[in-house]
C-alpha cells in the first residue's frame, strides 16, 4: 500500500516513544482466529447456527430429532430453550428467536458437535416450519401507515433512559432538534438547496470473523473467549441477560483481527454462551464463516436523509432543515444512539442559527444495524457535504473559503446550546486545500478521461452514555520494569502503544521498561466501558497518566522523607528519582517493590508500589427531548478536513483516486506515527464506504454475501499518495490535551469524492455507491 508523502507531514514531540504502527498490526494479523492458539484439549465442541430462511415470519414448528440422530451431535438448543433477551440500550433482542423471525439469517437455534463438519450437516437437517408475515424492507416503507408491525412489545422493552421509542410504530428512537425559528430564517435566505440522499448498508469486513469459545463448568462459572472490542460490556450484557452473578462470568479477549465497530457490544456471543450451557463442562466454539458475516453480525445502517439548507447573499449559513430516517434493520439495541448522535450533530461541523432537525431509527426487515467506524456521521455528511458546495456555487464563493467562513470555532454555541472547546477547523482547511491544489485546474492522463477536486469537512464527538469509565493499575517488578494494566483493546490503532507511552512519560521511566498486560480478562484487568466512539487515547490515556502519577507520588514521597526533603525539588528521569536541590540520585530499582531503609537500617519505609487511576466524564448532562437543548451534549468534539484529486474514465465510468489529504485536529498527537497512520487506513476505509453495498432481492435475502461479490477496496485501488497532516489545539481535559481520531479520516471521504466527481463531470449523485456502471449511464444521459 503505498504511503504518498505520509512521512513527510510535519512532526510533533510524541510522548514516550514513537513507535511505528506496524509493531502493533504485526501481532494482530498474527493472531487471526485466535481460538486456535488456544489448547483446550479433546473435550473442545463445535457449534453451527440453525438460521432464519425467511425475512418476516412466525416459526409453527421446529423439529431439531433428525439433527440429534447424527453420530457426534450432543446437543441442540433453540429459542425454546432461552427466552431473554439482550440489548445495550433497547433491549430488544431474542439471543434466538422464539415464536417470530425478523430478518434473513437470524439465529434460531444451534447444534453442538465433537467437529464443525458434523454439526453443520446436522444443523441442515433441522426442519422448520414458517408461515410468512409482510416485511418491509426500507425505513419509509416501514413509516407507512400499513407496514407491519415488527416489534408491538416495543412499549415493554427495557431502554436506556436518553433513548425515546414510539410503541405502536416502527420508530425505535426518535431525537429532536430545534434551535432559533426556521421558518422565519428561509425568506432571508439568497440561496436554499434541497435534496434528498441515500446510503445502503454496508458490512465492516474484518480481516478476522467473529469467534468465540465459550465454558460453562458445572460448578457456575461461565468463561468466554472471545475476538471483542468490549469485554466489560459483553460480560454486564449476557450476565443481565441469562442471569449470570457477574463474579462468575469472566470475559477474554486475546488480539482482536479487526472490529470497526462490528465486534462492540454483544453480536453472535451470547449464542455460544447458551450453547455451552447444555455442554455443561465441555468449552464450545462457534465460529463465523465469511458469509455468515453478512448477516449474523451487525452492519452500518441505511440511511435517507431530507436534507435542506440556506445561506444569505455573503455566505452565511442562515438556517437548516433535516430529516434522518435510519434503516436500524430488524433489532436496533444499539442503533438507537446512532439516531441520537446523528440528531444531535445533524448540523455537520457549522454554525448555524436556526435549525429544525428530526433523527430516527427505523424497523426493517433487514440484518441488525449497529455501530460502524463514523457512528452515524459518514451516514449524515454524505448529504450536508454535498449542500454545501452547491451552496458556494450558488452564491459564486470558493467552497474551501465557504467552509472557513462557516465552520464552528472555539467558543461557539453550537446546535445544542453547549459551547465548543477548542478547535481549530479552519487550519485543517487549510492544510488540505493547499496539499491538494484545491482550486487549480490540472490535465487529465487521458483524452478520454476527466479529472476533478472536491473537499469535504467533519465533525463527530464519541457517542456514548453520560458516565462511562475507566481504569487503570501501574505495578512495578523488582528490577523497576513496570506491568500497565488496562481494559482497553487493542484493534490495531495503537492503543497498548499508547498506554505504554503514557505510563512512561508521566513517571518518568523509559518506554522499553514498560509492559502491557495482555490478554484483557475481566477477571483481572482494570474496567473499561467498550474500546469503541475514538475515546481510548483520551479515556483510557487519562486513567494512565493518573495510575502513573500516584505511583509517582509514593515514589517521591518515600525519597523525601528518605532524604528529609522536599518533594517539590525531586523528579524522576530516566528510571532515578534525582534532587534539584542536593543533586542526590536514587535509582528506583529495588526500591519500588523493597522500600528504603530508615537510618542504621533501623527499619524500613515504602514497600511494593502500585499506582491506581480511573477517569469518567461527570459533565455531559441529558438533552431536553422536545429541543435537544442542553449545557453540555457530549465531551468534546474531533474535527477535521479532507480533499480529494481524482479522474473519471467516461468510456467506462471508473473513477481512480488520485490522493486524498487529510488534516485533523487531535489536540496532541501523543504518537505522531500512530496519527497518520489512522489517517492512511481511515482515508482507504472510507474510500471503500464510497462503493460499497449490501444488495438484497426482493424476499429480503442478501445476493452478495462474499468478497467475491461485495467489493471492497484493496492495495490495488489505494491512491498513488495519501497526504497526512495534523493540528494540535490542546483539549482541555485529555492527556496532555490529546483527543482521538480512529473514526473522523472516514467520515467525509465519500462526499469528497462526489464533491470531486461533479467538479470533473459537472454531475451530482446524491446516493451511494458510486459504481462505474451509475456513472456511465449518468454520463450517457447527461450528454
């Protein structure tokens, strides 16, 4: 994959050490279906899903005798026997389904065998008898006043209490925003556009599938391992679901081989808990195929979005109108905040001050929508990215200058009432615009060929719940090398690189005395909430730097009472706490786990040191449910520019990307190398989100559920040049000011390169993908 010019962004003094972000992906493609690694012995049982062949139906029989007959079959379990059900913030989920089927694919119950070979033919043997119920498969669809009903318990499920579903209705989450007086701002406005824009779903595709291996021992304790982003929420989850004391659940999760979303919260896990509960005994793994992965784990939702907006003869964004109608698939449990965030940001990374916003998630009868890499902001600035640069043409102005003038800043009041920390969008700007020659004109390859240039701006805050912790413990060795243990995960982003940075440089020791604690295991790491919303630099780095820090003070308190100084004139460098002030040196080896001995060794003080730290946000309050009003929505938000240099080939339609550029303010760059290295990868991600789709016939049954069929972008289509770039405005409660950016280099690469198609063409597309064969027939018709 090539690197364009990544390296020669300008550089920042990381924390610690920089280390490369190929140490870390090294040990994650090493660890590929990890649960081979992992020896259980000849008691291991394979499990296979018995899954759904209809999109909408009741289930009148189920007959799993002809699967028990087959030799090495031991058990088979269905809805019948689990009846609970599972969710994080809708609660709406069967682990199999009992009386009714909502989607194609759904779990209805599995076998467990001595091989995987025998469970699958066994589980092609269970018969099934449905009778079909009406399914609708598109969010408008499902808002019609006689589509089915998918959910009428809806009114009796457990929700989060910022989560606002409408019983009787296919509505599960429904966010407002109101701010200012819309209605009066429209006849001020010189320019207004309008549209309406689509986005299908699409899959996460990691390099590794979702596996787990799951022991329930007879005397209650239940044991999973598993390829998760979130182990402390896997554990509150399926406990809260089957009734499990959460001391006798204990959740592992070696290396991850990929998430993106797809592995938070709790997919096809809790299945192969259940399975394991009628093997008591005798560990049970169930594995999903690549197929399998189009339909039994999450996707990213669908999306239309009515979009309108308005500017006055200067350029200033005088007023916004907008409607998000999600297609959350067949259980939204974790879609519902999707909706929220993309209400409460709906106005993209711009001041504007009057703006009506309506954000819902919807009811399908498609496979379970759920967090993707973005969370709802790739989804929502497909269109706003779009409007925008028809607006600047509009009004004659330049879309990068359109962009600087009315994107947020400090201090602003944003659409929910809260004020902006510190950003500084306008150097991303920038940045890109000048990386890329936004503005000039330059020859295409190829007679037949157009070249075009398009920019694109973002913003997005990590979606979570008001209070979700952290923590951390540092504990030394003998020789003053020093263990860090968190709960955070790693995917490949870095994050044990970073704790280990941090740790190193708030005590004051080299970054090779530093250990991580590997694997994370609920029974013994420090609590994490999920590794998901681009918060673990920021989260899991403050909880760091506050374990180090209190392990720092009892170093230093122990030396100045040793020395009988004070502890304001020592420091610890280099792994010695030394004094500015009697220029005494004291190593910490030994010391940090022995003490010091008092005068004539007449006792000893100190003793083994282990720092503690934790950090929670106690400040994001809930929103007013009619206004989406409120003093502080979320902790802050990442913001960001990207532009885009491309050709389209007319006689085929194919468009090649010639680079990208991205800039992002992160606050600090802790590891400056790890920074554009999220930028290279989320470029290419998002890129790929651009001609990516999930296709379905009209029975609801996916048609490309292979990576021969669903495209994605490979090495072959990386452009020639990713260009990386950062800003630094501290942010004022992350570690040493930092913020995350795993997401944000996604969110805005596709209206980019729509921005930069109808810059060549002259051609607006207002739904995705962007395939070579829409282009052509647009070509076709536009000439």
């Amino acid at each position: 994959m090539p690197h364009g010019d990544i390296s020669s962004t300008p550089t920042s003094e990381p924390v610690g050490k920089s280390v490369r972000r190929v140490d870390v992906y090294e040990k994650v493609t090493g660890a590929a279906i990890f649960t081979d690694d992992i020896q259980f012995g000849p008691g291991l049982y394979h499990g296979r899903l018995i899954r759904s062949t209809h999109a909408h139906a009741h289930i009148v029989r189920i007959d799993v005798s002809p699967a028990l007959e087959v030799p090495g079959v031991k058990a088979v379990v269905t809805g019948r026997d689990v009846s609970t059900r599972i969710g994080m913030y809708l609660i709406d989920r069967p682990i199999f389904a009992g009386e009714r089927v909502r989607y194609f694919g759904e779990p209805i119950g599995a076998v467990i065998a001595t091989s995987e070979e025998i469970a699958e033919k066994a589980a092609r043997l269970v018969e099934v008898e449905y009778d079909d119920l009406p399914a609708v498969f598109g969010p408008m669809e499902a808002l019609q006043p006689d589509a089915p009903l998918l959910h009428p318990d809806l009114g009796e499920y457990r929700v989060a209490n910022f989560i606002f579903p409408q019983p009787g209705t296919n509505v599960s989450e429904h966010f407002k925003l109101r701010k200012g007086d819309v209605e009066s701002a429209w006849p001020k406005c010189a320019a207004i556009v309008e549209g309406t824009f689509y986005l299908p779903q699409i899959q996460h595709v990691p390099l590794e599938p979702h596996v787990s291996v799951a022991l329930w021992e007879k005397s209650g304790q239940v044991t999973l391992w598993t390829s998760t982003q979130s182990p402390h929420a896997q554990r509150d989850l399926i406990a809260q679901s089957l009734d499990i004391p959460h001391g006798n659940l204990r959740v592992v999760s070696p290396y991850v081989g990929g998430g993106f979303g797809g592995k938070a919260g709790v997919t096809m896990e809790a299945c192969a808990v259940v399975m394991a509960r009628a093997v008591k005994g005798h560990p049970v793994k169930l594995r999903m195929t690549r197929e399998e992965e189009f339909v039994g784990t999450t996707m990213r939702q669908s999306l239309v979005a009515h979009t309108k907006i308005g500017c006055d003869t200067e350029g200033n964004l005088l007023a916004m109108e907008t409607e998000y109608y999600f297609g959350g698939g067949a259980y939204n449990d974790y879609g519902v905040n999707i909706a929220r965030a993309a209400g409460y940001s709906c106005t993209g990374p711009y001041s504007i001050p009057n703006v009506k916003g309506d954000s819902r998630s919807v009811y399908t009868n498609l496979p379970i929508g759920g967090p993707m890499r973005g969370f709802g902001m790739p989804e929502i600035h497909w269109g706003i990215e779009q409007i925008m640069d028809q607006l600047a043409e509009k009004i004659e102005l330049d879309p990068a200058e359109f962009r600087r003038r009315n994107c947020v800043k400090t201090d602003d009041t944003i659409l929910t009432g809260m004020k902006m920390p510190a950003i500084d969008l306008v150097a991303c700007i920038d940045k890109v615009a000048e990386a890329i020659g936004l503005g000039e004109k330059e020859a295409p390859s190829a007679p037949h060929k157009r070249r075009g240039k398009g920019i694109a701006i973002m913003w997005k805050a990590p979606a979570m719940p008001p209070n979700p912790g952290s923590s951390a413990v540092v504990r030394f060795n003998e020789d003053a090398t020093l263990n860090v243990e968190i709960g955070a995960q790693e995917l490949g982003q870095g994050s044990f690189t970073i704790a280990a940075q941090v740790a190193a440089e708030a005590l004051g020791v080299p970054y090779e005395w530093v250990r991580v604690v590997t694997p994370v295991d609920t029974k013994y790491s420090p609590y994490e909430w999920q590794t998901v919303a681009s918060r673990i630099t920021w989260a899991m780095g403050n909880a760091v730097k506050a374990a180090a820090e209190d392990a720092r003070r009892q170093i230093l308190e122990i030396v100045a009472d040793h020395w009988d100084e004070d502890i304001d004139d020592l420091d610890i460098k280099d792994g010695q706490v030394i004094s500015y002030k009697s220029e005494r040196e004291q190593p910490l080896k030994n010391m940090v786990i022995y003490g010091l001995p008092n005068e004539n060794f007449e006792g000893w003080k100190g003793g083994p040191i282990i720092g503690r730290g934790k950090f929670m946000p106690t400040y994001v309050t809930n929103l007013d449910f009619e206004t989406g009003q409120g003093p502080r929505a979320v902790v802050h938000y990442t913001v960001g520019a990207q532009a885009v240099d491309l050709e389209v080939d007319t006689e085929t339609g194919q468009i090649e990307v010639l680079k990208i550029a991205s800039a992002y303010d992160v606050g600090k760059a802790i590891n400056p190398d790890l920074v554009l290295a999220q930028i290279e990868g989320g470029a290419v991600h998002g890129m790929s989100s651009a001609f990516e789709a999930l296709r379905f016939d009209e029975a609801g049954r996916p048609l490309n559920r292979s990576l021969v069929d669903y495209r994605i972008v490979t090495s072959v289509d990386v452009p020639k040049e990713i260009h990386g770039d950062f800003v630094e405005t501290p942010l004022e409660d992350g570690p040493w000011g930092a913020r995350g950016v795993g997401e944000h280099v996604m969110v805005q690469t596709a209206p980019a390169i729509a921005n930069a198609i109808n810059n060549a063409l002259g051609i607006r597309f207002t739904d995705l993908p962007l395939s070579a064969e829409k282009i052509f027939l647009a070509l076709e018709k536009h000439d």
